[in-house]
C-alpha cells in the first residue's frame, strides 16, 4: 500500500487556522474611536498603550482595558463656609479628559475612569472650593463677579496642578449656580426691596421738584407780564390825564373857546326836527341850554 504524502505548505496552513478557530477574536484587537486600549499580560501593564483602529496581531493572552479620552464634564455641587460661618451651596461643572499616553500609569496607579473621578477628581475640587471659603469674608461676597473670577482661575490653577500628574488635563472650571442660606437670600431681597422702594421715593421727589419749578417758572412769567402790562396801562393813564390836563388848561386861559363850543351846541340843537322848549341863563356869557321841555 502506497503512502499518501501530505505538502509541508497544507500543513502549515492547516496549522494556522488550528490557532485562528482555537484563539478567535484573541489575535487582534480593535479599539472604538475616541477610546485607548491598556493591555496587560498575566497582570503586568504594558508601557505601549493601543490607539483607536485595528491592532493585528496581538498577544492572545493579553487582558484589555479601554478609556475614553473623549472631553467630558462633571458637575459637583459642595456646600463651601465662608468667614462669616455660613454654609453656601456653589456648584461647578469641570471640563477634562485623559491623557491618552498616561493611560497605563493610570491603570497600573488608579484603576479605570470612574476610579479617577472617584479617587481624585472629586475629592480635590471639594478640598479647592472648600479652600477659595476661607478667603471669602461674607457668604454673598460669592455673587460678586470678581469673586467668581478669582475662584474660577485658582481652582483651574489648582486642578491642572494636581490632576496633571494624574493624567488628567483640566479645560476649565465653570461655576453654573450659586445658593446662599434662606435668610441672607430673604435679607437680600428685604434690602433690594428697600433700595427700589428709595429710589422710587427719589423718582418722585424729582418729579415734584420738577413740577414746582415749573410752577415757579410760569409764576414768575405771569408776574412779568402783569408788571410790564401794570406799566403800559400806567404810561397811558399818564398820557391821557396829561391829554386832560393840557384841553382844561387851554380851556381856562381861552374864554372864547367854551363861548365857540357853546354856540357850536346851539347849532346842533336848532337842527333837531322834535319841538322843545330850551330855558336859557340870559345872565351866563355862555348861553348854553339849561333844561327842556317836549311837547
């Protein structure tokens, strides 16, 4: 019976896809956009961490670890005393993400994501705020915009600091809201109260004024013009009883005058068509008529 001999090149193949369908997947790795893979062999970290794409081939015994180093944002809210002893609720939202090349030192020192938010993101930015208190000396000074700019600064200042050895990268720090204790937020709104209610009385002791000079203003128009008026009215009294003085005058020195208008008056009386009887002083040198009588 004759041999069958198998090609050292099928064996070779077969012996490949022996690994392939006994490994599987295990033989490459392939990393999600925005992620790094960690790997570690028998629980050691490997130095090289595995960017987003297809890895092949990779060690079939290797255990993967994935972090996102993606921008993310975590809001905290802490209740931070100022020197005045009271307590002031600040909340801050932090924008940061990992540092792809530190993500074996963050595996082999911390653990995954959620162990570096929990074990040092956290807890720091508490302590931070906690510490920006102290150097607040009323707990409404926190609303003034100087005040939040100075924390906003130290507490970017004082993430980076730390979390940058942590490989962590701090974007910034943003303070979204601020609550004060009931009854400095219901003595806030008494004094604002009281400013409104001020400033309204000032509005309307302008407008008083405001009228009263006006009233003052047209008072003293009206006087004007009744003084000017009281002038004119007596420079034309003037003139006529100066008028009166100089027709008596002429009048006294001019005898003959009254006897021309006398007779003048005469004239006109013989031209009336109604019949009357007129009584006469026959010893007047003026003859003027005394009285009638119709008929």
């Amino acid at each position: 019976m004759e041999k069958i001999k198998i090609p050292k090149s099928l064996v070779f193949i077969v012996i490949i896809v022996g690994i392939f369908m006994w490994f599987g997947s295990s033989l490459y790795q392939q990393v999600p956009a925005g992620y790094v893979a960690v790997a570690t062999l028998f629980g050691e970290v490997q130095a090289d961490p595995y960017e987003e794409g297809l890895h092949i081939p990779v060690n079939p015994f290797y255990e993967w670890f994935l972090y996102d180093v993606r921008q993310k944002s975590h809001l905290e809210e802490a209740n931070v005393p100022s020197q005045d002893q009271l307590q002031t609720k600040i909340q801050v939202s932090v924008q940061f993400r990992l540092m792809q090349d530190r993500a074996p030192k963050i595996l082999q020192e911390t653990g995954q994501f959620q162990d570096v938010l929990r074990v040092h993101i956290v807890p720091k930015l508490r302590s931070l705020l906690r510490e920006q208190g102290k150097a607040i000396k009323r707990a409404e000074d926190f609303f003034l915009e100087e005040t939040q700019q100075n924390m906003q600064t130290s507490l970017v200042e004082g993430l980076r600091d730390y979390l940058g050895a942590k490989g962590v990268n701090v974007g910034a720090v943003l303070i979204r809201d601020i609550s004060l204790p009931p009854f400095i937020i219901k003595a806030i709104e008494s004094k604002k109260e009281r400013e409104q209610e001020v400033e309204k009385q000032k509005a309307e002791l302008l407008r008083f004024e405001t009228e009263q000079q006006q009233k003052v203003a047209l008072a003293k128009a009206e006087s004007k013009a009744a003084t000017e008026q009281a002038s004119k009215l007596r420079v034309l009294a003037d003139a006529q009883a100066y008028e009166i003085e100089k027709i008596n005058k002429a009048i006294g020195n001019n005898p003959n005058y009254v006897k021309l208008q006398a007779l003048e008056a005469l004239k006109a009386i013989s031209k009336d068509p109604a019949s009357k009887i007129y009584f006469m002083d026959g010893d007047s040198p003026s003859p003027l008529p005394l009285m009638n009588m119709g008929k």
